[in-house]
C-alpha cells in the first residue's frame, strides 16, 4: 500500500533481478497465487512456499513462512476469504513442502528462510548475540530460537550460503558439516530501518552468464510426483499415494524444459493497482483469483489446479482476469520511523 504498487504497475522496476520468500507479514491471499513460484512483479520473483529457481548456473531454493509446530503437520486447510484463524495460519510452514525440499539431490548454492534454524546460534558468536538480545538465552537454552525443519534442511541440504531474517538483528555463523563435509555460512539481517544492519553485498563465484532466472529441473520433477496428493484440508498428506517415479518425472519435465525454454512465465497483474482514492473494502480482490502464471505452468508439467474451492469441486476453471499496466497515480508519501515490533503472530 505504501510503495510495492509502484513495482507491481511498473511505475517503477527492481534495478536488479530480485529473489524472496514470504515471511509472516505478506499479503497471503497474493502469495497463495504463486503458491508455486512466479513473478509477484516486473523483476521481483517469488520462490513460492517452497521452490528451487537457477539464477545463470546458481541454484536458489528457499521456504517461505514461519515454524509453528501445531499447524506444521496440518495440510494447507485454509480458504479464502480467509477468517480470523486463517489469515495468521496460512503463512506457518508445513510439513508437505519441507518434505518435497527433502528430496533434493543436487548441490544447492543459495537457500533462504525466514525462520533461522534451531541451533545456529551454536555456530556463530553467540555471546555477541545475547548482549544485543538478551531475552533470546532461554528460548536457545530449551531449544526453540528458530525452526526446527530449517535445521533439518540445513544438515540435509548443505547449501554454500544461507540467508534468514525473522529475528530483527544480524548474525552469521559458519556450520561445519561433519568431519570432511562442506561448510555453510549463515547470515541473517535487521530490519530495513535507519542506522540498522540490514544489507550486505556477497560476492559468489559462478559461470559466466547470461544471468537469467530458469526453473530447476529437479524441483519440477519433485512437485509433478507430488502435486497429486497435495493436502487442501487438515489432513497430513499421504506420500504413498504418490505413485509417479521421480526419474520418470525428470525425463518428462526435461522434454517439457526443451520445448518451453525454460524460463518462468512472464509476470501478469491479477488485480488493480492500489487507488487511495477509494475505501479499503473496495481495493480488496473477492475471493482467489488465479494467476496465469501458476495455471501455465501447470499445464506445463501436465497437473491439475488444486489451489481453490472450485478445483476441490471439480467446477469448470474460473477465468484468470489479466489487467492491463497502465499506471494509476499516488501522491508519494515517505514513511515515517516505525517503532521496533516483534515479528511473530501471537
């Protein structure tokens, strides 16, 4: 509302090819559109909820969300217009799309979360840490500062680079994995606030270019074995019921991969831009709206739309609305010093 409109009209572009995850303070009911990934606008692409993306030849994987252990378990139950309880649900990772980012092989160069990993802390300079938050020792000490999926992730993963937010300070640590394994640095930043430590530039080594955004093969071929039994109410899903074998899936997706190109599909907006000219009520969308973007690449890898109320039914495919880029106009208004909030939904 304040400056993402400029972005999404295309008033204004993102100088750089810019990558992110969803947090617990996104515009859900957005997010759930490229629930799979895809452009949120020109230049600026969404990893999904779970997603692996090739920048050149690096590859990016990342999970969106924040741990919450009573919900981890649960499908993703929630329907729009989200109520009370769903709206501070919907963003709380779940077990399904940790379990497909188990499934990776390949080496992994890059991997964001929003949530640190449980245990970091152990690998950084951790009385450094608690000087600046000293409320943090007794989660550490019982072992709840962070996620415990992400550490999973992390030990199985390995990735050259992780990077966190969450927790409104900066940190890094060096994760030695095992004896003769490689070695993952850890850096997590502050809020986007004057005089806070919330940038930093990293160099890393790679191919030369060109430096284009492309879909990972193996992550497609992970999320076509298991779309079918992805899980749209409370219950858990059934893995077993996967039936697709995942070298099947590859060859599909790499025939697929030769004839498309490749690259994500190109950024479409599903909704007016921001007019402060009209109500609240009035600028909010009724109900899911489908995003071109998520329904071509599922026609891509040959899957069903499983994302509404309307797929679950088995009713005909509403129409994904496109709207046009012409820009709508907003006085500027700077923003004023906020003050410190604590980033969890309780």
């Amino acid at each position: 509302m304040k400056s993402f409109w400029k972005y999404y009209s295309g008033e204004k572009t993102a100088p750089f090819p810019t990558i992110f995850i969803g947090g617990n303070h996104e515009a859900s009911n957005y997010l759930w559109e490229l629930y799979y990934g895809g452009w949120a606008a020109p230049n600026i692409y969404f990893l999904g909820f779970a997603g692996v993306i090739k920048f050149g030849n690096i590859r990016i994987g990342g999970l969106s969300g924040i741990y919450k252990a009573p919900h981890y378990y649960l499908g993703h139950h929630e329907k729009m217009p989200y109520n009370d309880r769903d709206i501070r649900s919907i963003y709380h990772v779940r077990e399904y799309d940790v379990h497909k980012l188990m499934q990776i092989q390949e080496p992994i160069d890059i991997f964001l979360s929003h949530d640190w990993p449980v245990g970091i802390t152990d690998c950084g300079n951790l009385k450094n840490l608690l000087r600046r938050k000293p409320f943090f020792e007794q989660e550490i000490l019982e072992g709840k500062l962070g996620s415990q999926p992400a550490a999973e992730l992390l030990a199985k993963l390995r990735p050259s680079y992780w990077f966190s937010a969450h927790l409104h300070c900066k940190f890094s640590a060096l994760v030695q994995h095992g004896d003769n394994g490689p070695s993952t640095r850890f850096l997590a930043l502050d809020k986007c606030l004057p005089g806070r430590q919330f940038l930093q530039v990293i160099e890393i080594e790679s191919e030369m270019g060109p430096y284009d955004l492309h879909y990972d093969e193996e992550w497609l071929a992970i999320t076509r074995k298991f779309n079918p039994v992805f899980p749209r109410t409370r219950v858990p899903a059934y893995y077993s019921d996967a039936k697709l074998e995942l070298e099947d899936c590859r060859r599909f997706v790499k025939n697929k991969i030769q004839i498309q190109g490749g690259k994500p599909f190109e950024f479409a907006r599903t909704a007016p831009c921001h007019d402060p000219s009209r109500s609240f009520a009035e600028n909010l969308p009724s109900g899911h709206i489908r995003n071109p973007q998520t329904e071509a690449l599922l026609q891509l890898l040959e899957l069903q739309y499983c994302l509404d109320a309307a797929a679950e039914s088995g009713q005909p495919s509403q129409e994904s609305k496109v709207y046009d880029n012409e820009d709508i106009p907003i006085d500027d208004i700077e923003d004023a010093d906020e003050p410190e909030e604590i980033d969890d939904d309780n």
